[in-house]
C-alpha cells in the first residue's frame, strides 16, 4: 500500500507545480522599447569594436595556395537598421531580424604567398547583411531563466573591397576570387558570433542568484516555477516570491494561490504579486520569534497625559499603585497568532492578534509580571502609486483589549482599552504622515519606472508601468 501511497504523491507533487507568488509580464510595448535601447546602444558599440583578424588560404588554381590575413579591422561606418523583435511562440522564446545592416570596415591586410610576403591597406563595404536569430527561453533545475540558441540564419548580400600598398594591383585584380570566399568568410563567423553572445548571456543568467537576503533577518526566494509562458504580445515568468526567515527557513503552513493577471497591453510591464508574498514575510518573522517588542517609558513621548508607571497607571488599575508605588513598567507587546494579510478589492487588511505582558521594574532591575491582556485589532490600508512614489494610508477598523491573567486581581478594561486606542490612533495618524508623503519605488541606476498604476484585487496587487532607461554617457556603464 505505501509504494502507492509514495507514487500519488509524487504524481501530484510533479503534476501540482506551485503557483507563482509573484508574476511578471513583459508586453509587447516594453519589448520593442527594449529593442530600441538596445539597438541604439550596439549602434554605438559597433562603431567603437575592433574585430578579430581573419585568416585563411585561397587556392587559386594555377599559383596554388595564398595565405592571407586580414587584421587591424575596425568599423569606419555602420548603418544599422532598427532589428524586428518578436514574441515567438513556436520556441517559444524570441526572434530577432536585422535585415539590410551595411559596414564599412578598414585594416591591413598580408599575404603569404610561399616565401613572398606583401601586405598594405583594404577598405571594405558589407552589404545587406540580413541576420535572423531564434531564441529559446526556459528554465533550469534551479530556477534560473536559461536562453538557448534555436536557430540562426546569415546572409551577406554583397562585398565590396579596395585594396592598397604593396602588390595590391596583383590582389585586386583576384578580388573576383576573393569576394565570393570573404563574403562566404563573413556569412559564416556571423552566427558563431551570435550564438556565443547568446552562451554568454546564459552563463551570466546562470551565475545570477535566485535568492537574496533582504535584511538580517529574511531572505526571499525568485526562483522561477515553471518554464516562461510566452504568447504573441506578451511573456510571463512565474516566480516564487517567498520570503524566509534566514534563521529557521521554516515553510509556512499555507501556499500561494493561483492568480490572473489582467492583460494590459498599454504598459510595457505588469507584476502581480500575490498576498502570500507578504504573508510570508510575516510567517518568517513569527516563526523565528521577531513579532515582539519591549516598551518602556523612555518610548513614550514626554508630552503623553500617560506615562508608563505605577501611579500613572491608578485611574485605570487603582490597586496597582497601592501593591507597587512609584514604580516604573515596562510592557512586551508580541502576536499571538501568525499576522495575516488579506488582499481585497481596493484594500489591503490585517488581523492581529497580540497580547500585552505588563511588569514592574523593581529598584533592584527585576521585572515582576503584573498582568497580561489580549489585543485584538483590525487594520485596513489602502496603496496608489502617484508621483513615481508608492502611498499609503492606514486606519485601524477595530481594537479591543481584554484580561487574561493578573497578579494584582481583577480590573476593568474599558478605561484602559480607550486611551490604548487613543495611543494607537495618535501611532497611526503619525505613520500616515509618512505614507502620505510616499516611498520612491524601486530603480536603478540604470532605470526608472514611469506611469505606474497600482491596483489591489482579491488576492493580489497589479503593478502597471512603463520603464525608462537612463544611459550614463550612451552606454549602460
Ligand atoms: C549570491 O549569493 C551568495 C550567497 O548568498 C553571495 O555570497 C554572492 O555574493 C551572491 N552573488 C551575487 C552576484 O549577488
Ligand atoms: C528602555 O528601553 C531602552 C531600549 O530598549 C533601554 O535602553 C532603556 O534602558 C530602558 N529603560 C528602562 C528604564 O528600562
Ligand atoms: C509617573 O508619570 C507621571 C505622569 O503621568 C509623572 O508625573 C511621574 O513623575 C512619574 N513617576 C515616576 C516614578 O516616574
Ligand atoms: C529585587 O527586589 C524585589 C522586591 O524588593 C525582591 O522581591 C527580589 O527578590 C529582588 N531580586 C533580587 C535578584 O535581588
Ligand atoms: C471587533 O472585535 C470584536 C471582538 O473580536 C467583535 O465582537 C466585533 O464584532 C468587532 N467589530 C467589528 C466592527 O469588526
């Protein structure tokens, strides 16, 4: 019975991949702006590149075989045609055409022809170089997004060379020999050429981490689940999106649900993440005992009506000044259940479930526990994107204190569940504030984004946006 048992479970854990957390679409708008950058910056490169020398031998039919060697070659002019880039389904992955790319080159050139040895200068002009590349994206055992060359297809038009110095009269004059060979040359170096930059770009995707520590205390998982899924006009990587307690890398007793982003065209990307990506960030604290905070008085703002001390506290707990005069307390506040996010349409809401452990600061240091009370309390906030910052705004939809246990006896709560809401509300309206006022949203160096929208629906929030590149003098260094 077990071996069956064993092999449903592995049917429905290889059958079941786990949904992605996150999602993150590229659309047909951010593709072709990428292509445009892109294209604009290897517009640049290639007029700055050196080529390798090229070598080879001729056999011309009764001299016998020349050995040549074209070297020093750099790109005078370069007229490069805006490539076409396409979702490509049947990959699936991408393709990519320059059609009608012309060069202009120049270098030395050698000969070695037997013990006779020449050379001198060429200027060469490469015509309608056509150049289609298929690309395949997927991804590895690790999560990685990999890209593999499909196919590559080259074609070189036409070449036109004039050679200078030495016996190049004799040379010109074999250009008819030479042209069909240099031409068949350069066909054939330009897709090695492409499918090592295509081995490169993998190693470096390979070498990228799929997961990065966000503070000291968490660390969160962008590993890929399952291959990227690309249609005509848009490409969707699936990621993990799970946050870790670096400590105790512990899974939390819930998955992420599956989500459908809406399709919006209009905006270069969407990402979506889920409600789980930040529950898990709450289990990760939880589990490894960080939801928890000590208050003393030197917390309290001076100005506050209620100080956190024995005869402070006697309208609220007449006794307790009594039992313990002219004392100072200190609270620890922690959660009693795991915190839990909850996305609905237009806001985002959390449940906590705390308690409140008050003790008594003996002359002495010695902490005596007095009472503990449960809170519980409901929060509702809601986030936009304005001014390429996110915003906020949060209000608290319930708090209720109640007695759990006490050292000093019995006591009336209402009192004290008023000014703690009070508390609270001044806390709040403060953290508003600067929710008002907004955090930047992620950039780089490199880029920004623009025209963000941001919306949340059951389950997860929907980030719309535009991107904008900004080159540091022409180039991405
Ligand atoms: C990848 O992660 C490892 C371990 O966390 C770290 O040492 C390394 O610097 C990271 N590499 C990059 C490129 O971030
Ligand atoms: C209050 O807490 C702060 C920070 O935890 C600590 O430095 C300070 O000594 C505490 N004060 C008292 C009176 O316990
Ligand atoms: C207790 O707090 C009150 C203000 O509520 C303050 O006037 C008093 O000095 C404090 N007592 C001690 C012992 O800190
Ligand atoms: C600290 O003082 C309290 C009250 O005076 C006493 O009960 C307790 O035993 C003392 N603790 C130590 C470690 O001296
Ligand atoms: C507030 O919480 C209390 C206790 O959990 C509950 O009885 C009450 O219905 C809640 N009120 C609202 C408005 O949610």
């Amino acid at each position: 019975m077990f071996p069956s048992v064993i092999v449903v479970l592995l049917l429905i854990s290889l059958t079941c991949g786990e949904n992605p957390a996150i999602q993150v679409i590229l659309n047909n708008k951010g593709l072709q702006y990428g292509k445009h950058v892109v294209a604009g910056w290897i517009q640049e490169q290639l007029e700055l590149i050196t080529l390798p020398d090229i070598s080879g031998h001729i056999d011309i039919r009764i001299f016998g075989t020349v050995d040549y060697t074209l070297t020093g070659i750099t790109v005078t002019k370069c007229d490069f045609p805006e490539p076409s880039v396409e979702f490509f389904q049947d990959a699936p992955g991408f393709k990519t055409s320059t059609l009608g790319l012309n060069v202009a080159i120049t270098g030395g050139w050698m000969t070695h022809y037997g013990l006779i040895h020449d050379h001198g200068s060429f200027n060469m002009a490469i015509f309608s170089v056509d150049v289609t590349s298929v690309v395949n994206l997927g991804k590895d055992s690790n999560g990685h997004l990999s890209v593999t060359s499909v196919s590559c297809d080259a074609r070189v038009g036409d070449v036109d060379i004039q050679f200078h110095g030495g016996a190049s009269w004799i040379i010109q004059h074999l250009v008819d020999y030479f042209k069909g060979h240099i031409r068949s040359e350069i066909e054939g170096k330009i897709c090695p050429t492409v499918e090592e930059s295509i081995l490169n770009l993998e190693c470096n995707l390979q070498a990228m981490n799929v997961s990065f520590d966000v503070n000291q205390d968490l660390t969160i998982d962008l590993a890929l689940t399952g291959t990227p899924v690309i249609d005509a006009s848009s490409l969707n990587l699936g990621l993990k999106g799970e946050f870790y307690s670096i400590k105790s890398h512990a899974e939390p007793p819930f998955g992420a649900q599956p989500f459908t982003m809406p399709k919006q065209q209009g905006y270069m990307l969407s990402v979506g993440l889920s409600e789980f990506t930040l529950n898990s960030a709450s289990y990760g604290y939880y589990s490894a005992g960080l939801l928890q905070v000590s208050i003393n008085d030197s917390m309290i703002p001076p100005s506050s009506p209620v100080h956190l001390n024995t005869s402070s506290m006697g309208p609220f707990i007449p006794q307790l000044p009594k039992l313990f005069p002219g004392l100072q307390m200190s609270l620890t506040v922690y959660a009693r259940e795991l915190p839990l996010f909850s996305f609905q349409p237009g806001a985002v809401e959390l449940g906590f479930q705390g308690a409140v452990k008050a003790f008594a600061i003996q002359s002495n240091g010695t902490q005596t526990p007095l009472f503990k009370l449960n809170v519980d309390s409901k929060f509702s906030s809601k986030v936009w994107a304005a001014d390429g910052k996110l915003k906020g705004s949060l209000k608290m939809d319930n708090f209720t204190l109640a007695l759990v246990t006490s050292e000093i006896g019995s006591f009336k709560t209402d009192a004290l569940e008023t000014i703690a809401k009070m508390g609270t509300t001044l806390l709040l309206a403060n953290l508003n504030e600067k929710l008002g006022k907004g955090v930047v949203l992620p950039r780089t160096r490199h880029a920004q984004l623009v025209n963000t929208v941001l919306e949340v629906r059951e389950g997860f929030i929907a980030i719309f946006s535009d991107a904008q590149v900004l080159l540091a003098d022409g180039g991405f260094i």
